[in-house]
C-alpha cells in the first residue's frame, strides 16, 4: 500500500530524556480535518481531528512530560 506525504509534520524532542514524538498529518475532507500519524502509525483512539484538536493534544502532552532539573 502506498504512503500519502503528509501536508504538515511537526517534531518535539524532550532533550532531557530523549523522547521524541513526530506528528504528521495528511488532509482528508473538505471540513478542515486531517489524518494524524504519530511517530509513522495511526493512533487507535481517533484519527481524524481538526488543526484545534491537535494542538490540545500537543499542550496536554507537553504539559504531562515530567520537569527535569538541568
């Protein structure tokens, strides 16, 4: 099966413990809603979201990330 290229990509590295989480995400209805791939999958939970949604799902991850002091 072939892969559709993402319209936007959005990359967050915690450099603290080196996670990294890469957002991809394809255009798919007229309606503003993209197809979001997380780290290359699909995530199981919802797939199709507005630009809106996935910002709210960024802040509350960023926020989740546990503080480490330098």
């Amino acid at each position: 099966m072939a892969r559709y290229k993402a319209r936007f990509r959005i990359s967050i590295k915690d450099h603290a413990s080196g996670k990294k989480l890469k957002i991809e995400l394809l255009p798919m209805s007229w309606r503003g809603q993209y197809l979001v791939r997380q780290n290359g999958r699909q995530p199981g939970k919802k797939p199709l979201a507005t630009t809106s949604e996935i910002f709210a799902r960024l802040r509350r991850w960023v926020v989740q990330q546990p503080f480490v002091y330098p």
